[in-house]
C-alpha cells in the first residue's frame, strides 16, 4: 500500500517538475535554430524565446486581417510567401482602400540578423516594428488601441494567448512578441548557395562559380555573405525618384544620408521583382545595365560605384546564374509559414 | 484513501508552488522616512489667458491670431531636492506622465515622496533616451503605443515617443488642399539609437522657494501648481512664426522650438 503511494508521489514529482520548466513544449517543435553558415542574431532570442504556441500564434496574427481599420489587410498581403514575403509585380504596395504607399514591401525572410527595419532603418527593434503597418493610413490605417479590443473580441484569441504567455492578457507588447516569434523563425537557408557553402553534397555549375567569383570581387563589399547584406546604408546611383525619397536622411536629419537606403540581401531575388526601394527596375538584368551603365553622380553616392561597375555581357551572364542559386524553393513553400486552414 | 492521500499532496504542492510565483520583489524607497504624496500640476495657460481648448483666440509674438484643438506633453524623470540638498529620485516606473489639456486629472502628476520640505523640483519634458530604445514590454500605461497615448504620442516609423504636440488652427496659416488653416507641432527626438540626431529631450529644472515651498507631511497632500505657457513656445530664442513654419515634426528646426518651450514653465505656488 505505501509502496503505490510512493510510487504515485514519485510521479506526481515528475508531473510538477515537468510543468514548471519554462519553453518546454509537448511536441516536436523545435523553436529558433540558426544555420550553421549563419552568423549570431541581431535579435535576442533568450528575450523572447520562440515556442510553439507563440509562433502559431504569431503566424495567426500574420494573416490576420482584423489588424487593418476595415479588416480587409493582412501582414500576409503584401508579404506574400510565393514571391518570399514581397509584394510580387508592385513597384510599391496597395494598402487599404488601395491607397498606394511609397516604397518597395520588403521580404520578410532572415530578419533575426537585422540590425534595423524599414527601408530606411528607422526601427531599431523587431518588436516595435508591426505598430508601423498597422496605424500608417496607407496600410493598414488602424489603432493599436482597436486592435487589441477587435482581438479580446474574438473567444478564440485570448486561449491562445494563454497557451502562448501564460494567461488570456492581450497587450501591446504580447502581440508584438508572437509576431516577433513568428517573424525570427521565417529564415530562408536552404538556397542552393547554401547547400554548396555547408558541403552538402552540391556543386555549383562552371557558369555559377565564375558568377560567384566576379560576385566576391564587385558586389560583397556591399551584400555581404551569407546574408548578402551588411546592412548598412548606401546611395547606389539610382537617382532620386519622383517623389524625392530622402531615406535615411529622414531618420538622421544628416545629410551625408540623404538617398541613402538599407542594402537589401540577394536571396530570392528571383522571386522578388521588382527591385530597388521604388521598384523601379523590372529585371535583374535591367539592375545589372544600371550598375554599369547609369550610375548617377550624387554627393551621397557610394564610393565604391563611382565610375559604375565594370562588367562584360558575359560577366553579367555569370553572375545572373549565380544570383540564382540564392533562390530558396524550400522557403517559398514551407507549409509552416503558410497561412493555416 | 489513495485519491484522497494524492490530493492533499497536489495542494499542498500546488499551494508552494503559487505562493512561490506570487512573490514580488518589493521596491523599497531610497530616500529613507515615511512617504506621502506630492502632486505637481500643471496648469496650462497662454500668456495673460486660462487655455480653452478650440474657443480660446490667442495672439502670438507675430502677432497671429490661432486658437488650440489640442495639447498634450510628456513629463517624466522627477526629482526633488531638500534643504540640505539631498535628492529624491522618484522611481522610474512610476515617474511618467502624459499630461493632457482636456483631461483634468492628467494635469496632475502624483508621486510618492519621502516626508519633507523640498525646495527644488526637476523634471524631464520628454521621455528619457533609455525608455525610447527599451523592450516593449517596458512600455506600459501612458508609454504603451495602444492605450496609453490617444492621439498618438509615438512615432511607428522612427521609433521614439513625440514628447509635445499642439495643434490648432490660424488664418496666418496658408490653407491645406481641404481648405484648413492647421497647425501642427510634434516635437521628440531622443538622439538616435545607432545614429545620432536631434536630442529635444529637455530637463526642467525650477527652484520652488519664492512660490512656496511644498512640505510634504503623512497624511496630506502638498501641490506645486505650475502655469505652462504656451506661447512661450512662439517666442525665445527663435520667433517662430505659424505663418512660416504651420508644420513642425521631426526636424532641425524643431529644436529651436523645444529650445522655446522648455521655458513654458514656472512655479506659481504651493497649496500644501
């Protein structure tokens, strides 16, 4: 008798302990992993660690269509996984009531290695940046104030915030946070670069590394492995577009940052058409004549594309076929990051 | 027996465990003494006139006519010194304010102090570098970006709290494509986070001894009541003039006019 007893305490021990560690999910999930090819996070992950319920949760809330004023706009429409969380053919976005806004929608894909969002680097912390879309009138032209009372709303949110931080709450931050969770696990690493870089059983074709040797003497100062960004602000020549977009000008008020724009990262460039911050170039041939050809002269311009880049027709054949071995298939069709029935 | 036995167990387990969760670290004040309550208000005027919001018609130091829709600051980081010069700190979490013309309860910053007579008083207007670049979760009740702030108080897109903002409208002002005549002033800028820029976040410091000291005793309640003039924010250093500049947000010349309007303040006195 005493001896059923000790064994029911035993496990009863077992249950308790098991219940008050932290992060500890039931099933397979296997929360934020690095690529071994990758480098440390920007983002810290110890203060926001990734769980299953939280990254549901997040994806949920990606797609989720009540964060918009008239809940017809979801971070997911104009970051469309088929075109790597861009907004595939758009120059710049539609947002609600298709009113247009002013730059190119950038990918979501890697965003634990950035230092700072926007085009422009304005937002200094993942966790602050989904507040932007939702209260800009040109995307989603709502309250923060209204979306948590649209979200306590719905019966079926504030169980998943319990599951996701402990208790039914829905706040500011906690909203962030799951969008966060969900943001750091959409990494993109699986490109045949990749596979060649991690030695996994991949050879580049004779085209693709003459493309990667020409892409490590003109263009990796810039869009530096294996992010292909070092994220650091640059006027690469384009000229001023139509509205005058001052980009990181704005942010600094310097003037030395005046047309000066995150470098974006080359990965699923061939999913991402079309390019610059405007959009302006169609084809990534079209980008490689203007890193030639029709660099402009500006007092912020690069110094390293003064002069523009000298590549020969068969260089840039080269190099396209190597850019292309940034595509990640994997990425644009993995189920985890989809929209959920 | 054995259900029994078991759920007593789980109680008893369960009752550790809680009251193991529930425990808080308690802040225990540093100035040391019994605390009490200061108050400090902010009465907001516009030179000889009491501010009333959208009726109130006001001339400024170029002589424009405008009235004011709307008002609102951030004060935060008090501090106070005694006679002898010692400082009290008021915790940071709970040393920020949202003041608001219109709502008049939010004319009063309320902290808790330790009992004593206090002859200078200091506070930012503004929120300090650190909350700006802090974790969201820090940013609760008036520096939360959802309810805390109605009207907005937060720049989404540069991440950083706008630390003043007056708007209103004037027939100086050149009129909107919808026929308006507004005027919008929304002034932050922490210093930049990876680079630096504008910093308008202003210390204000002000010796309370000719208005009246506060003597701050358990069970009372001492309150500095401060006149806020607004139409120091159109004159100082720099005249600034609604005709010429009817927007000001993140810009240079918005340190000109937060280098008005940190003189905005003074101490008419203490009810203690």
């Amino acid at each position: 008798m005493y001896r059923k007893h000790l064994i029911i305490l035993l496990c009863v021990n077992v249950i308790l302990f098991a219940c008050s560690r932290k992060n500890d999910t039931p099933s397979l999930f296997a929360g934020f992993k690095a690529p071994a090819n990758f480098p440390t996070t920007a983002y810290d992950i110890v203060k926001n660690p990734v769980t299953k319920e939280g990254f549901e949760l997040g994806r949920k809330l990606f797609y989720e269509p009540r964060m918009s004023r008239n809940n017809t706009i979801s971070c997911g429409d104009c970051h469309l996984q088929t075109s790597a969380f861009t907004h595939h053919g758009h120059d710049v976005s539609h947002g609600i009531d298709d009113r247009l806004g002013s730059r190119n929608a950038p990918p979501i894909m890697n965003l634990a290695w950035h230092p700072a969002f926007m085009l422009d680097g304005g937002i200094f912390d993942l966790d602050l940046q989904p507040i932007a879309p939702i209260i800009n009138p040109v995307e989603m032209d709502e309250t923060m104030d209204n979306v948590l009372r649209k979200l306590r709303g719905i019966p079926a949110y504030p169980e998943l915030f319990r599951k996701a931080f402990g208790t039914p709450e829905i706040t500011t931050a906690r909203l962030t946070k799951a969008l966060s969770q969900f943001m750091v696990m959409v990494v993109s690493s699986n490109s045949k670069y990749d596979r060649v870089m991690r030695g996994e059983g991949m050879q580049f074709t004779t085209a693709e590394s003459a493309g990667y040797k020409i892409f490590q003497q003109q263009c990796n100062s810039c869009h530096k492995e294996p992010l292909f960004s070092d994220f650091t602000y640059r006027n690469n020549g384009i000229g001023a577009g139509p509205n005058n977009d001052l980009g990181r000008y704005d942010i600094t008020l310097n003037a030395a940052d005046k047309y000066k724009f995150k470098v974006p990262s080359l990965r699923n460039l061939g999913f991402t058409a079309p390019y610059m911050h405007d959009g302006r170039f169609y084809t990534l041939g079209g980008v490689l004549d203007h890193y030639t050809n029709e660099i402009q002269d500006m007092p912020t311009l690069d110094p390293l594309l003064k002069g523009g880049l000298r590549l020969s027709a068969t260089d840039k054949e080269y190099l396209l076929a190597f850019l292309q071995t940034l595509n990640d298939t994997t990425f644009i069709t993995d189920r985890r990051f989809s929209e959920q029935p | 027996m054995k259900v029994k036995f078991v759920f007593i167990y789980i109680l008893v387990i369960s009752a550790i465990v809680f009251q193991a969760c529930s425990r808080k670290d308690d802040v225990v004040p540093t100035g040391g003494g019994e605390m009490s309550t200061l108050s400090i208000q902010f009465d907001n005027i516009v030179g000889a006139k009491k501010l009333q919001l959208n009726t109130g018609a006001y001339v400024n130091a170029s002589g424009e006519t405008f009235n004011i829709s709307l008002l609102q600051y951030y004060i935060s980081n008090i501090k106070l010194q005694d006679a002898s010069g010692k400082t009290f700190v008021v915790p940071q979490d709970s040393s920020y304010f949202l003041v608001k013309e219109g709502d008049g309860a939010s004319q009063f910053a309320k902290v808790r102090v330790p009992t004593g007579d206090y002859y200078t008083l200091s506070f930012v207007l503004g929120v300090d570098s650190l909350r700006n670049t802090m974790d969201i979760s820090k940013r609760t009740g008036v520096l939360d970006p959802a309810t805390g702030m109605d009207n907005g108080m937060y720049w989404s897109w540069n991440s950083g709290y706008i630390f003043f903002k007056l708007e209103g409208t004037s027939d100086a002002v050149p009129a909107d494509p919808s026929g308006q005549h507004k005027f919008r002033y929304h002034i932050g800028g922490f210093g930049g986070y990876s680079a630096p820029t504008i910093n308008n976040i202003k210390t204000v410091t002000i010796d309370l001894r000719n208005g009246g000291i506060p003597r701050v005793r358990a069970g009372r309640q001492a309150n500095v009541h401060l006149m806020v003039d607004v139409l120091k924010v159109f004159d100082g250093n720099t005249r600034v003039s609604l005709a010429k500049n009817s927007t000001v947000m993140f810009s240079d010349f918005s340190t000109l006019v937060a280098n008005n309007y940190v003189n905005m303040f003074f101490h008419d006195h203490t009810e203690n």
